[in-house]
C-alpha cells in the first residue's frame, strides 16, 4: 500500500481553492453546508474572533455553490470531504451565481478612506462578473456599473449595489443569487475607534438592508464577522436574520478546531507529546456545547516546530483592548484581578452589541471581550428573562494579553521608569526608597485613569492589576476591598518566603484630613486588624507594612 501523500501547513491560506490544490493539510468542515442547506434560512450572520477560520469557510462555501465555467468545474474540490456522502446536498454543487465581498480590509482612521475601500471591493465584485452581465444589460446599466467600477457613482448607488448586482445575476443566470460577506463589521470597528461610527452605519444599514432583506433574487446570504452590531445599527427590521454565535450549538463546530481535530493535526506533524501543553496554551474557548481551540495558534504552533508562544495576541495591536481596559470604572478593575488570577465572574450575557455604548456601560464591555475571543463563557444558562454565564480566560495565550496591557499601562512619559523602580523597591524591602518613587510615580501617573479628586480607586485598582502582571512568576498577589469608604488593601507575597512580603493600605483623605493622618490611620488597621497573622503563619519573616493615603492626585506614604 502505498504510503499517504504528505501534506503541508498552511500559514495565512484562507482560500479554499489553493488550499486544495495545494495539498495543505485541511480539517474537514464541509458539513456546515449541509448545515446551511438544512436550516433553510435565508439569511445566516456567524459572528467569531479573529483567526477563527471564518474567512477560509466563507471561501468553500464559494466553491461550492457558486456556477462557473464548466471546463473550470470545482467540484473535485470536494471529493473524499464528508459533504460528498450526502447526495441531496451535491446537488447544490455549482448550481448559483455568487456574490464575493470581504470587507476585511476597509481599515483606515477616517471615513473618507474607508468608503473609498469599501467602493473599491463593492466595484471590483461588479467588474468579475462583467463578462457574465454584460448580454443581458441595457446601455443605462452598463454606465451605471461602469461608474460603481470606476469608484464614481453616487452613495445611494453604491447602498442598492448589492441589490442592483442580484438582479443582474439571477437575470444573467435564471438562477437566484448566494450572497457571501466575509468580515461584514470591520469597517464598524474602525469607525468606532477612529471617529467614523455614525457614518459607516449609516452606509452599512443602506447597503444590507437593500441586499438582504425582501430581495427577491436572494436564494441565500451568510455573513461573518466578530460581533453581533445590535439589529437597531444594521441590521433594523430584517426579520429573516438568523444569527449563530458563540453560545448557540449552530455550527459550533465548525470554525475553530475540535480536540480530535487537534490531536490528528499533531500526529501528522509528529508533535503528538506536545497535547497536555496545547491543551494549557490553546484550548478553553467554548463554542456552543463545544471546547475548540485557536486554528491560527494551532497552525503556527505547528510551523514553528512546537515552540509555544502567543500568536494570536500578536495578529493585531489590541489597542482598542488596551485603551477600553483602561479607562473601565473601579469596580471592573476589580472583577479583572478576579479573571487574571484564574477565577471567573458572572454576567448578563447580550449578544447585540452597540459599539457607542462599550465605554459608557461595562456589561457591553465584559460582552465585547467575550465575543472578541478575549474571554470565554461557562455554565451558560436562562435565568427569568436574562441569559447568563460565567466569564473566563480560556487560556495562557489569552492570559498574556490581559498581563501586558496591564503591566504597560503605567509607559507614558517617566512613569514605567519609576513604576519599574518603585516594584523593585518595594520586592527588595527597601520603604524609604519606595515611598520616594511611588510619589514620583502616582503623580505622573494618575491622570492617565483620569482620577478625579474623589476617585482614586481607579488607579489603585489598575495598580493592583500592574502588579498581578508584573509579579506573577515571583510573587502571589492577593487584593480584598473594604466596604464603605474606598479603602483598599493589597499583600504582596513571595514564593520564596525568605524574601520581603508587603501589607499595603490604601485610604482616601476625607475633606478636613491631612495625608499623614490618613496615611497613619492606614497603618493602624494593619495592625488593629492583625494582617500580617496570615504572613506568618506562612512562615513569612520578612513583612514590609506600608500605609498610602491619596487626596486628589497627592499621595503620602508611611512605612509601620
């Protein structure tokens, strides 16, 4: 018997086609057509995170359903893949014009380069299926896709495109139309970052509002992207929608790669020792009823020969991440030192999501990190009229994103310098030189969490995070909020217990206070209440007891 051909892996291949032709190793998701022929809805929007294999998806269902040339059949793409035992469905093979837009490109900071793209994508589509349309055209049509082509036609022109181009397909072919829209939200994301949100909406609600919905030329439409854009900015009023994400068992399986998946993935690349690491790395994510894990880590894990590090976290800034973490209120600082640490918080579960409202409202934010593939959910469940879940990191990957943007959060100007200087100092035990760089360092560093003079919380909070990131091979960090009067108190433990460990007590000046009275009174509940009991009973001899009041952006520390 001959030996099985090798296959090879791919690296950013998401064309279905190539990968194919290529014999590049594919795990076999062909069943998410006769998902899509089974569910009989017009209408399918998947959102997932990045890296998913959305886009890959998008492009077999293109090869499969869409009506080419016959001496340029595609159907042998598909043989030996599970699709082919299901005859009903093979019917459907290349039997429909489809139209192709990905709009994962339309990235740019403002709307006017963004539209340009958009039109761009929109005009090349058109200018693919020319050849095909052009018999069936009259001389008005043909001028006005010559101008949608060319970039020149008018917004409402370029908002009925998708509608226009149905028509001209089901006419050209007597066949109605599959309409495939990869990464439909990214221009949204861009606008929502760089001050373009009304605009792209405004043009997005145009545009598949007249595609999708009562377009009589449409056999079906599926569209991905990451989120769920909340049906009052897009998707208003198109009621054959039917929408699969994260927490619905709908093709759950189908976009990241299943354990099974994972481990005849591994063998064939020889790393089959590698699983209980893969498992730590890369898995956790929950889809449906399903763990999956990241295709993109996997794959990359793969061509470096099995050296683990974060390749999904690196795929992008994650500034958009950062800068919302950063300025989220005190009380979610303080469910993010639960998540950092391995615990999980529960939350209202809403799958629409309103970009203009993720920094005004934290449930919209713990949602957006949940849909992004920044967190991941357990225990999903109907409580009265709210679905909720439990929220969690899925993984080390994953894990490594919240631990640097935490501990990066204190780089403006001088203040990692003597954020940096401060942690030593206070790791080494050393007070007077730690209540020299904290001053330094909290007064350059308060405004960034825009503290205001009764909210100080929100920077002993993201203190608190800096030092969970910065410490966490060296060090436990514990944290417990005292109830009425925003104190705050901190112990900095070490695993090596001859080493300084640190009892630190936050306060707030009342209004007729002084810093160092405060600051005192801070040392004084260390003692009263006995803090330190704990350290020793771990053998910790080495405590370090230290009392900080804040009012406004001045701060006094005093060493016990």
């Amino acid at each position: 018997m001959a030996a099985p051909e090798k296959k090879y892996i791919s690296i950013g291949i998401d064309d279905f086609n190539r990968l194919i032709e290529g014999n590049f190793y594919f795990a076999d998701k062909s069943l998410l057509i006769k998902e899509l022929l089974d569910s009989g809805s017009p209408v399918t929007l998947i959102p997932r995170p990045r890296r998913f294999g959305k886009t890959l998806n998008m492009s077999m269902l293109r090869c499969f359903f869409e009506k080419v040339d016959p001496n340029h059949s595609r159907r042998h793409l598909f043989n030996g893949l599970k699709i082919e035992q299901y005859p009903n469905c093979m019917d459907h093979q290349g039997k429909y014009p489809v139209i192709w837009l990905t709009l994962k490109d339309a990235k740019t900071n403002n709307w006017d380069h963004c539209y340009e793209k958009i039109r761009r994508v929109i005009g090349l589509e058109f200018e693919r299926h020319l050849p095909a349309l052009k018999p069936i055209l009259n001389d008005l049509e043909v001028r006005q896709i010559q101008e949608i082509i060319a970039g020149q036609a008018s917004q409402p022109a370029y908002e009925n495109s998708l509608l226009d181009l149905s028509r001209y397909l089901e006419r050209a072919y007597n066949a109605k139309v599959v309409i495939l829209i990869d990464e439909y939200d990214t221009p949204i994301h861009e606008g929502y970052s760089s001050g373009y949100y009304d605009e792209v909406i405004n043009f997005m609600r145009g545009f598949m509002g007249a595609g999708l919905k009562g377009n009589s030329a449409l056999q079906w439409g599926v569209l991905t992207g990451i989120l769920r854009v909340a049906k009052e900015s897009i998707f208003s009023d198109m009621n054959n929608l039917r929408v699969c994400t994260l927490t619905s068992n709908a093709h759950a399986d189908k976009f990241g790669l299943l354990e099974s998946e994972v481990i005849a993935i591994l063998h064939a690349f020889d790393l089959d020792s590698h699983i209980d690491l893969v498992r730590n790395w890369y898995d956790g994510y929950r889809s449906g009823e399903y763990k999956v894990y990241n295709p993109w880590s996997i794959i990359n894990l793969i061509d470096n020969k099995g050296r683990f590090q974060p390749y999904w976290v690196n795929t992008s800034s994650n500034t958009m991440i950062k800068n919302l973490l950063k300025r989220c209120t005190p009380e979610m600082k303080e469910e993010l030192e639960v998540i950092i640490t391995g615990g999980k918080v529960t939350k209202a579960i809403r799958e629409n999501i309103i970009m203009a409202d993720i920094e005004q409202n934290d449930e919209v934010l713990w949602n957006f990190l949940l849909f992004s593939g920044y967190l991941t959910f357990d225990n999903y469940r109907l409580v009265a009229d709210t679905n909720y879940a439990e929220l969690l990191i899925p993984n080390i990957e994953v894990g490594t994103t919240y631990k640097t943007t935490f501990s990066t959060w204190f780089s403006e100007g001088a203040g990692l310098r003597n954020y940096n200087n401060m942690i030593a100092s206070l790791v080494a035990g050393k007070a007077e030189l730690f209540q020299d760089y904290f001053m330094k360092f909290s007064q350059e560093t308060l405004s960034i969490f825009d503290v205001r003079g009764d909210e100080p919380e929100r920077f002993y909070h993201a203190l608190v995070l800096g030092m969970l990131a910065t410490l966490a091979q060296t060090h436990e960090v514990r944290s417990n909020r005292e109830s009425g009067d925003g104190r705050y108190d901190v112990m900095v433990i070490p695993k090596d217990l001859l080493q300084f460990s640190a009892i630190i007590e936050f306060k707030k000046a009342r209004s007729k206070e002084t810093l160092k009275t405060t600051a005192k009174k801070a040392i004084q509940q260390i003692e009263d209440k006995n803090y330190e009991a704990e350290l020793r009973a771990r053998g910790v001899k080495n405590i370090l007891k230290l009392g900080i009041a804040f009012k406004g952006k001045e701060s006094l520390v005093v060493v016990g």
